[in-house]
C-alpha cells in the first residue's frame, strides 16, 4: 500500500525534475456544469503526460549498482518516453519494447529521449514474457507501468499538487487505465480532504475497474475498442486495484464520441492539447455524469500526446459545442 | 505617450478581472534556440487573446454616462470578443461592426459574449466611417483596437507581468500589427529592465512597421496577403509608431511557412493551440532571427482564435520540426 507519506516523498524527488504542471480554470466549463472546475494539465508535463513522475520516482529510488546495470520497460505509449527520459536524466541505460508495427512518431520520440528500443511482433510474441526475458538477460530492472508502489506514488503528485493548490475540493475526477494515477491521486486526496468523492472515468467499452469494483473482485474483459489507447486495459492492476476499491465513490463511462467532443472543448475554449485518453475525465464532467452540487472539482487532464494528423480527423467535422 | 504608471494604474484595474496568464518554459526550445526562453501564454487570456485587456482597460475608465450609452468596435477578429466580453463585464451596451463575410464562428463568438452585431459590405463601404457613424447616433464609445493610450497601457500589462516574473530579460520578441502590443509591453522592458533589446515582428508580406521605422516616418503598403490575421494592418498607428520608433531594436520577418511550423512546434511540443499572428514571435525565434546570445528571451503568444479545420489545414502534412 501507498500512503500519504509515500506521495510526500515523491514530491521531493521530483522537485526541479518534473514541472508542477499549472491548474487551469474557465468561466465558460463553469457556466456548462454549474460547478466549479479544476483541470489539473498534466498534458504539460514533461514528455506530454502524468507518466513521467511515477516513472522517475522509480528509477531515483534504484541503488547505484541497478542504476548502472539500466532499466526496460514494454510499452508504445506514453510511459514508454517517461521511462526513457527519465533515465536519461539520471545517466542510467534504458531499453523499451516495443510492438514492430508502433507508430513511426512514437518510435521516433522514444528514441529522441535517448533508449534502445527493440521490436517484437504482438502478434506472434509475449510482451510481458519478453520483457521479463530482456530484464532478465542484461540484468535491467523492469519499470512496471502502474502496479508498483513507487510508480504510484509518484503519480499520486498530481493529486497531491492539486489539493495544495486548490485547498479543498468536492469531487476529483480521474481517468482509469491500469489505475496508477486513480490510486496515487486518490490517496493523497483522502487523506488531504477526507470528504472528497473520488470518481474514476473509464470509456465505455473499456470498464475492466468498472466491473471489478462492482463485483469486489478483479475482472478481466477482452481489450477494449476506443480511441483512448492509453485506457485500453483489459484489467485492472493487482496493487492498483487492492487500492482503489476503497477510495472510489463511482466508476464513470464515457463514449468516444463524447471523448472526441471533450477534445474539440479542450482546443475552442482552452487553447490547450489534449489526447484522448486525457481528456476522458473532462468529457465526464462536460457530459453532467457528476452529481452537480455546485461544488469544486478537480479533474485531471493526463496528458497530450497525440499526432497532428489524428487529432485533426478525430476533432474535425464535429457538431458544435458548448 | 504612455509610461510605466499608466501601465501599473491598467494592472490594477485588470487584477481578478483578466488572466494572470502563465510564463511557459520548453528545455526542447532552449536546446533548440541556444537560449532561455519565456512564453508569456496570451492565448490562455480571456476571450483568446491580450486584446482584452486593452479594451477592458479602456471601457472601465469611462465615466458613469459614457458607459451607460455604450462602446462600439470595428473589427472581425481578436478586438470584438475583447470589446463584447469587457462591455458585458461592465454592464456596457456594445455594437460590434463586421465584414458581412466574417466568418461565421466569429460572428457567433461575439455575439456569444453578448454584443450586437452590425454587418457591412466590405467592397462598397468604408469602415471606419461607418463606424464613427453608429458611435456618433447612438452616442457610443468608439474603442479602437490600438491607437489609443489607455488600450496601450492595458496591453503594456503583458510586459509588466512578464517581466516581474522573469526578473530580467536579454530580449523582448513582440508580434506587430497596429502596434499596441509593442508599444505598452515594450514600454514596460523599457522601464523595468532598460537593457532589454526589443523586437517587432511582422509577416514578410507586411512589413509596414518595419518600412517606417527605418524610414523614421510612417510608410502605408498595400493589405497585406498573409495567413497571420491578425497583422494584416497596411500602416502603424499614429501613437503606437510614435513610441516604438524608440523603443525597437529592429524589426524581423517571417514567412508563412515558418509561422505555420511554430503553430505545428507549440502544439507538438508545448500542447498549446496558437493562432497565426500569435505564434508569429514564436517563429522568429525558431527560425533563428534573434541574435544569438545564450540569453534570456521573452517571447509574447499573443492569440489562440483559429478554427479547428483552419488549424488543422494550416498544420497537417508540414514536413517535421525541431
């Protein structure tokens, strides 16, 4: 388990090493959901999104010796880079996995903060076996994407900034993949503002947590079809899980159409770039899935990496908003 | 003229009113530029764009009657919203004349912030007759987009802010159109940091600014052909030149081309949407136009108006940047 404490310690670590990303209000979100919001835009964090906290808290954490020997990670997305660079920045080698047919862009920007990547076949070959195997062979240490206590509490950062700065808030709203963020956020919520309500956002077609809470138990569903690929889970996290079942009030579930809607929001009224699967909590707020108190909510935006050409055929031709 | 009071007494008036807006940094910009380099994010103002702090500036120092009988504005762009936007804020009636061809998005934007909106023939009537017509019958306000000293003072409100965060600057790099920007901005590098070099940029197609400061006098060219909107001015302001004569280091160009590839930087990179005539300081900068120094650089985004099909027109299948 994570506690308070944990997160506090991370937030030393990674103080003058990961920005303290700004906490963006707009009277127009507002006016739309009869409540105050907080948007906490981790999609300017370094590397483009809340990963790259977790990530580093785990490598700093390494001894000199594993620091020297590197790290690995599997990974196409986001926590991919966050592992590269924050190796980098702590002088330690660093290998990433990924599937051969990856987006040249993705392959491009993890190679651009410095890591050997090596391609495996999805179709064909066991990442997680892989990966274990390629730890295993030069003596790397595997960086988990979410289910591991140092990972969390980094990730717990962003909740622990936003209650700092917002004092105290009704409601936080976080979007769900392997469920780091949800548990590191949570945490630091409930024990900075016991009375916050704690809601996780999951597409629809991807409500592995969903159903999980529900039946008390991890539940495994087939991987999701959506366009937030970074919620593309098919379960939840051991540790994640054991975490969040006590910390959630309610698991929402959002549409693509409604992610795309929350995306083209995000560009109009906020000036600011948001992929999909960061913008999953906004379009839950955006679609009245809240309980509207009138109260203050703090949503995370978890991150901004998307390519030009898909974030304009997922936003364009949409009907207007707001 | 306007000094440093004037611009401290329009801060005041702004405070809880317009948007502290955040100093953005990128290490991928420092490398790339050799420099360190601010981005005073106007893009997150209010209604888009600093051009509200200008007019609300303006429109909160009428007296009690004037504001009664209300402001008008010409303008199809940045200057409307911010005239709507303060006139409704101050409980002002407002008119906004416009090309009846202004796109529609625009029309609806400023209607949205509460204004009425009277349409014109652009290839048949004459604006600024027009109207100081409306203004004279109804007995409005006319509040101009930038030759005017209490606008100049609210825009000087971008430059004082930066700098109180910055502490010190090599360099200002301000985006030109009328000039109000430059003139209240660079008034404020003036007196708070004397050694800061400032510089204007313009498109390459409309390099009016910069034609009249070498000539020491105001020269007209032709409207401009240029994607940057909002600098499509033939001449500078009376005021405005009057001021920047002394306060400009030089004057840099850009093309097109190089602002539509620091619209493709800032959203690859910073996850910010700029419009054309914002990211214009932002391209000038890439495409190395500033003296190199290894210096601090203050770089104003002015604006983030543009539509998601004309954004994602300008941005889509450029070749890759940085």
């Amino acid at each position: 388990m994570v506690g308070l404490r944990d997160i506090r310690e991370a937030s030393r670590r990674l103080a003058g090493k990961a920005h303290r990303t700004p906490v963006v209000t707009s009277r127009t979100l507002d006016e739309l959901t009869g409540q105050s919001i907080f948007l906490k835009a981790e999609n300017l964090q370094r590397t483009g999104s809340f990963k790259y906290r977790g990530a580093y808290n785990r490598i700093v954490s390494l001894s000199a010796a594993e620091r020297s020997a590197g790290v690995s990670a599997y990974s196409s997305g986001n926590h991919a880079q966050a592992v590269a660079l924050a190796a980098r920045e702590l002088g330690c080698p660093c290998v990433i996995l990924m599937p051969s047919d990856a987006p040249m862009s993705k392959l491009e920007a993890t190679r651009g903060y410095g890591a050997d990547i090596v391609t495996y076949d999805r179709h064909a070959e066991d990442r997680e076996e892989l990966g274990r195997r390629l730890a295993g062979d030069r003596g790397m240490v595997l960086v988990p994407p979410f289910d591991d206590p140092l990972v969390i509490a980094g990730q717990g950062t962003v909740g622990l900034e936003l209650l700092e700065e917002c004092g105290s808030l009704d409601a936080l709203v976080v979007p769900v993949g392997g469920g780091g963020l949800l548990a590191g956020s949570g945490t630091a919520a409930r024990f900075m503002c016991p009375s916050t309500r704690i809601f996780g956002v999951e597409p629809e077609s991807g409500d592995d947590t969903k159903r999980s809470w529900e039946k008390g138990e991890i539940v495994a569903i087939p991987v999701p079809a959506t366009i937030a690929d970074g919620l593309q889970l098919s379960r939840p996290g051991k540790l994640t899980f054991s975490m969040n079942r006590h910390l959630l009030r309610d698991v929402l579930l959002v549409s693509d159409m409604e992610i795309r809607q929350a995306m083209k929001f995000l560009f109009e009224r906020l000036k600011m770039v948001v992929e999909p699967s960061g913008a999953a909590a906004v379009a839950a707020v955006l679609s009245q899935k809240i309980p509207s108190t009138g109260g203050r909510v703090g949503v995370i935006v978890s991150g901004g990496n998307v390519d030009v050409e898909r974030f304009c055929s997922l936003i364009a031709n949409l009907p207007p908003t707001g």
